[in-house]
C-alpha cells in the first residue's frame, strides 16, 4: 500500500463543492490570467444578451432583437458606448438598470483584470507589491526574479482588489453626481430625474462609456460649463487607469516619487488632450455646422471638450456626421491610441503609443536605450508595445473592410466608427445605428477584440517568456 | 616658424579646382551620408522642374506652370507616377526624353545611394564587402568593429557602385522592351511607336514608375498577358532591390547561400503579392465596374496584376475611382508597404514590416530574440523599423489633413492618393489631376519626403550611434 493517493483523495474529499471551484479558479488565474480575462467577459456578455432580450428590459415590453441584445450587451460590458437602439428611449427602466449596472461591472471589472494581469507579466510579484510597484517609485518594482509560489495571486488577493477598485470608482462617481445635480435642475428635470441622470451621467463618463439616458442627450447641457467639465473630469480620471488614480491619491503632492508608467501616462495624456484640442480649434473654427457659429470662447472650450471625449469617452456636443475628413481622421487617430493602461478607457493605450516614440527618439539620438524620466525602459518593453499596435491595426484593417464590404458607405465614416468600437470609444457617426444585422455582429466582434484583446493581450504575450536553449548567429538586414 | 600650416597649405594649393570639389563631396558622402543624398535629390528636382519649365518641354510650346513643372519634377526623381498634366499629351519629344532620363536616373540614383546609405549604416564595411554581404551569407556582414578610416566610402567606389547599378538596369530594361515590341506592333502601333513605347514602358516598369506614354494609357494592351506579365516582371524586379536582384545573379540555384534579407524580401514579397491577389479576387469579383464582366481566368490574373501595381509599380487596368471601398483600403496597405529596400519602390518596406511582424512573433512565443531562417535579427533593427512606420504614418496623417482640409474630397480618395504619393506608387482615384497649386505643392512634398525620407531616414538615423557615458536605472510601465 502506498501512502500518497490515499492522502491526496483524503485531501480532496475534505474540500467543499465551493472550494473546488475555488482551487479550479485560483489555477486558472494563476497559470492563464488571460483566458480567465477573455472567460470572464463572454460570460458576462451571454449573461447580459440574455437579460437584455427579455421583455421586462424594453420600454415597449417587446423581445428586443438578438443583433440589437448582443451588441448592447457588448457595448456595456465593454463601457463603449455605441448603440443600435435608441438607449434613452428603447429601455424600460429595469433595462436602463442593466445598463448602470453593466458599465460599472464593465468598467471595474476591466481596472481589476487588467491589473490582475499588469501583475501577472510583471514577474509574479505579490499583488499588493505589484500595485504599489506600478504607482510610485518603490525600488521593489524593479526587481526582476524566479517566480515564488508564494509571491503567485490568490483569489483572495483579487477579491481584495476589486474591493478597492470598487470603493475608489464609488467615491468618484458619487462625488461627481452630487456635482452634476444642480446642473440638472437648471436644465429644468425633475427632482427624480435630475438624480439619476446624473449617476447615470457620472457613471458614464468615469467608466468612459458615453451613453446619454435622457431624449436629446447632452443637448439640454451644451454651453453648461460646470456640467461639461464635471464629464471631462470623470472620463480623465477613469482613463488615467487605476495605478495612476492609485498613485495620484497616495502622492499627489510628491511628483518625484510617482513611478515612469504614472509619468509617461499624465504627459503623454496631456500633450494628446492639448494637441487634439489645438487641431480640432484649427480645422473646425470656420465649419458652419459644427463650431462655425460659435464664439472664441465657447469655440476653444469645445475644442478641449471634444479632444478629451475622442480619447474614450464618447460623448459629443457635435454630430460627428459635420466635422470635416480631417477631424474625423484627428479623430480616428486620437480614439485609436486611447487612454491609460488599466484604465476603463480603450485603444492600444498612450504608455504604448509613448514607449514607440521614446524608442525612435533613442534611435534619433543613437541612445542604445529608451529612456524616460531619468529611468531606462527594457528593451522587451518596444517589442510588446509593436505586438499591441499590429494586433490593433489588424483589427481595425479587418473590420473596416468587412464593414466596407457589407454597407458600400463612405470610407471615412465605416473607419470612424470602426475604430470607435475597436476604442471602445462610442462616439459614431450614425453608421453604426444604420447597420444591417451582419454589420453589427462585425462591430460587436471589433469591440470585444478591441477591449478583452488590448487588455489581454500584453499579458499573454509578456506570460510566455521562454528560455532559449541555444544562441542562432545573428544577421542583419536592410530596412527602411 | 612652424612646419605644419605651410605644408598644409602647400597641398592644399597643388589640388586642382576638381579635386578640391571631389574632397568635399568624399567628405560629404562620408561623414553625412543622408544629407548628401537629399542635397542629390533636391538638385535633380531643381534642374528638372527649369527643363520642364521650358517652352520646348511642352507639345504646345507654352511655359508648364510652376505648380505643374515641380510636381512632374518631382515624381519622375522619386519615380511615382502621380500626373497633374496628362503625361501621354502634353509633353514634346524633348519633355517625354526628360522624362524617360529623370525616371532612369531617379530609379537607378535611388537604388546606388540607397546602398551607399545602407552601406554606412551598416558599421561602414567596405563597399563591395558590403554589397557582398547583403546579397549572400558571407559571414563578414556579420563583423561589427569600430570604424576604420580605411572602410569609409570614397567617391570612387561611389561611381563603381553606379556602373554596377546602371549596367543591370540597362539590362533588365532592354531585354523587357524587346520583349515587348511584338506586343505593340500587335496593338496597331507604327514601327517607331512600337520601339519608343516598349522601352519607355519598360523603364517605366523596373524604375516602378507607371507613366504611360501613349494616348489611353494600358487600355488597348488589357488582356494581352505577355505584355502585361512582362510589365509584373520589370515591376518585380525594380521592388526586389538591388542587393537582392544582385544575389539572385550570383546564386539564384543556390537558395542556401542567400542572405536573411534576400530570403526576407522574396518571401515577404510572395505572401504580399498573394494575399493581396487573394483580397482584390475576393472584393472586386462582383462589382460591375471592375472585374464583374470578367471571366474567371482574366480576373484571377488582373487581381494578381493589380495586386504587383499597389506595391509601387503604379500601373493599372481599372480606374481606381471605381473600386469598393474595401479595395481601396488593401491598396492603401498594400501601397505603404510598398517593395524591398534599396529598390526602385517606395513605402515603409517589405523587411521593415516583416521585422515588425518577427518582433511579435517572438514575443508570442515568449522567445529573447526575433528569428528569421535560422538567424537572429539584431534588437535594434526593431527600433529602426518602428522609426521607418512612424515616420511613414506621421507624414501621411500630416498630408492627408492638409489635402482634405484643402479639397474637402472624400477621405478614401484623399487617402488613396497620399499614400500612392508618399510610398510613390502613381495608382489615382483622380484627385491628383484635380487639386488646387496648394495641393500639388503638399502632394509633390508628400513624393519627397517619402523617397527622400524613408531611404535616408534609416541611416541617418542608424549611422548615428553614440556611447552611453553612465547607466540608468531601469523601469517598466504598463502597455496594452
Ligand atoms: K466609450
Ligand atoms: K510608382
């Protein structure tokens, strides 16, 4: 007789039906944090296409149609934004519930993964090291060794997270509701309204959806600067991503001890928001059917509005139907880089975007490293970051021509909301709302690859270091 | 009384007016080589605009325009093939000569500095070592040492090289005209048109340039397939690149002996050429406009014919102004691409996306370095190739917004023809012929910038090595 099976199924019997799928969970996130990511939204999204499809959801208590339940129930999941239905008109009240709800699972749940997997590639550090690491400057960060069974996430660990990531989006988002109520009231809604408009509207703009749950939509509120600024501040803090709101509440005074990733995300983030607004001011001024009639100063506030709201958010005071080609593709470029890392915002990221011109600005230099802030980015860093950019362009190219292909619509609109649903950026310029059924399993496809696989992705990649056994002969070729 | 000033003095004034000439330029090719090729390409577009300018250039004995004069100038230097005047009538016998020389010496120019820039990017190895080593597996490509003062480029081998170069275009370009005669004599052509029309058309296929010189362009040679594959194969040719249509010569039976980036360039260039076949075939098949009156055989081989254009040889049997949308976006991938380095093609460069493409495979499989063919691809060429793409998107982004805010034309045709100028591929919605003195001025820019740049910006930016004094302490920020 031999001791060791007897033990093990001992063990086993021991454990509760919970426990199992405690342990069968705890693996999975332990050796395949992507696939429990990608597992997590499509069984979020079946779950909300189901309830989305029931009558109690629709305003008319009618079936909604499959297409139309699949793509809302994507575009919240996936804090988008775009719409296939009318969202303030379409939904009871329970379905309007569903879709406060699905943001905020959406739009936390992504912060949670996400940096459950910013975790997981950056060498299996403890979890609490690993989010102390990615916002300041602690030296612990840097240490780069074997991977400690001990130092591997626990369930628990994530639960303790998405607690934390819980509370923090709560107390933004209920901040900025009480900031958006007296905005409400002006506007002349109800007491009742006034209220949840604005959670839905705070909601919104912090997970970076960019849904409107009032008819009309923010036409009531343009011109309201406070209520406007209240927006940008939501969609902002929500597309820094957690390790930056982390960083910023612990050290906000303290500039110096923030860490490489928080100050690559705040300049990089920065010179997009001035730069995007700066070409929207100068190639829309004299457009008669967006700013033309405007004046200087509503004219440069709106320039800012827009260049924030491109970078995620998703809500416009414009149709995006009038701006010229050339802001659409401002537009188009601004959407496809998108927010910060681990943020509720999408596109490959700006930290992506930062570390391709850090690496050109080295090469410029004939630096033999990237360097930022006084600090050296690994080399392992750029060849992530291209895999990120050709995993995004191939999408988009994809998509576009599938959506071409299918509608016969002017190419500068089908890329436009194309890479809004890539972005997960939800602003559209109604092709989305006009597309036949095929047409909109094509788009809710782009924004679940655009958001699971941008976030996934990175972390799968970075997972799967393996030891080379022998060292080929290197040789070099032309490029360029 | 010092020795040195007199006797630098001394030799200074036993050169001759020439030799003094000579020294700058030896010195110029040495210690700038980017510079020296953009101030020759400059002065070519100089020279050739005054002679287009002059009375006698054009059929009707008028002063061209300046707008038009620069801009026939600078596409036949960057050999691009974009027309703002109707090539096949209005230029003189003298003007279609200036053209027939500036595209051969375009081609062939661009070719010699492009390796004689990829010469001193590579640790400025001996030329010939150099062109040796591109073109087969000669271990010495693989030695970087410090540089000798010996290994630095002298004029005289400048010329050598171009002898080599224009001796094989000579080459190549005869053997293709005389190819072609029967097929003009064929289409209803005199004697001398038929001479004059197979050797302009075939260095208007090896140099990738794609003017026409007779009246109606392609369209009474359609369907004739020995002239059109004669055409692919100048085409082909002219992209390979002169280091690999070098190795091809010397070792075509022997795949073995082949470089990486021979290897590299032929198998990029057959997935391309392909997959792109494949996409034209697949969206083009049904619509009437294009390929929907075809057969199945005439359309398989126009896909495939249409497939080589996109990629810098800039003929074509259809008007691009009727193809889907979807179509127009594969081009627009296919045209930034473009061919293989140091060829007469344009765009970022077939290795430069299959370094790109290497770079994530390897970090899809978790390995240290990017392999290609049993070899390891230096880490910096990703750096390299990064640059290459963001300069190329950076310019068509910037040219695009200038010309649709110039015309407010569609986007997809304004996109069309901005990477058709930027990678100088010549295919034409139209909009070229169209556009206000503005807009050609931005087109002709978008031409340089894009031959000029692309080729020297490698080594500019590769020659550029310099010594990091101290070591900074690394940090890794989150992507994705
Ligand atoms: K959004
Ligand atoms: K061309």
């Amino acid at each position: 007789m031999r001791a060791q099976p007897i033990g093990r199924l001992g063990r086993v019997d021991r454990r509760s039906w919970l426990g199992k799928v405690r342990d069968a969970v705890d693996s999975l996130v332990k050796h395949s944090p992507s696939r429990f990511a990608i597992l997590i939204f499509a069984s979020l999204i079946v779950l909300f296409t189901v309830l989305f499809s029931l009558p109690i959801a629709s305003a008319d208590r009618q079936v909604t149609p499959l297409h139309d339940a699949v793509f809302t129930a994507v575009s919240v999941i996936c804090v988008t934004g775009l719409a296939t239905v009318d969202m303030a008109t379409h939904w009871s009240p329970f379905g309007n519930t569903l879709v406060f709800i699905g943001v905020n699972i959406g739009g936390v749940g992504v912060l949670t993964l996400a940096s459950i997997l910013g975790l997981v590639i950056s060498r299996r550090l403890g979890l609490r090291a690993k989010l102390i690491a990615a916002s300041d400057s602690n030296p612990s960060r840097i240490h780069v060794g074997p991977v400690s069974e001990r130092q591997a996430i626990r369930l628990g660990e994530v639960g303790g997270l998405l607690a934390t990531v819980a509370i923090s989006a709560l107390v933004i988002e209920v901040t900025i509701a009480i900031g958006m109520i007296p905005s409400m009231l002006a506007a002349g809604y109800d007491a009742w309204h006034s209220f949840w408009y604005s959670f839905y509207y705070s909601a919104m703009a912090f997970t970076n959806t960019g849904f409107s749950p009032n008819p009309g939509g923010l036409e009531p509120l343009v011109g309201d600067y406070w209520f406007q600024s209240l927006l940008m501040l939501g969609v902002f803090l929500g597309s820094l991503g957690f390790p930056v709101i982390f960083a910023l509440a612990r050290a906000w005074r303290h500039p110096h001890r923030w860490s490489v990733h928080v100050k690559l995300t705040l300049t990089t983030t920065t010179i997009l928001f001035v730069a995007g607004a700066a070409m929207f001011l100068l190639l829309e001024y004299g457009n008669p059917k967006t700013y033309g009639q405007l004046d200087a100063g509503p004219t440069v506030f709106q320039s800012f509005f827009m260049s924030m709201m491109t970078r995620s958010g998703g809500f416009s005071t414009i149709d995006m139907h009038d701006l010229n080609g050339s802001s659409l593709l401002v537009s188009d470029m601004l959407m496809f880089i998108g927010g910060g890392s681990a943020s509720t915002a999408g596109g490959i990221k700006v930290t992506t975007l930062a570390v391709l011109f850090l690496a050109a600005f080295a090469e410029a230099r004939g630096a033999p490293s990237m360097e930022a802030f006084g600090r050296r980015i690994p080399r392992d860093m750029l060849r992530l970051s291209v895999s990120v950019v050709l995993w995004g362009a191939t999408i988009v190219a994809v998509s576009s021509i599938a959506i071409l292909q299918i509608t016969k619509q002017p190419f500068d609109y089908v890329l436009f909301d194309v890479i809004s649903a890539f972005a997960t950026c939800g602003l559209s310029t109604g092709l989305t709302a006009e597309l036949p059924p095929e047409g909109v399993y094509v788009m809710a496809l782009t924004m679940f690859m655009g958001r699971v696989g941008t976030v996934t992705l990175a972390a799968a990649l970075a997972a799967s270091q393996r030891r080379q056994l022998f060292k080929r002969p290197e040789e070099r070729p032309i490029v360029g």
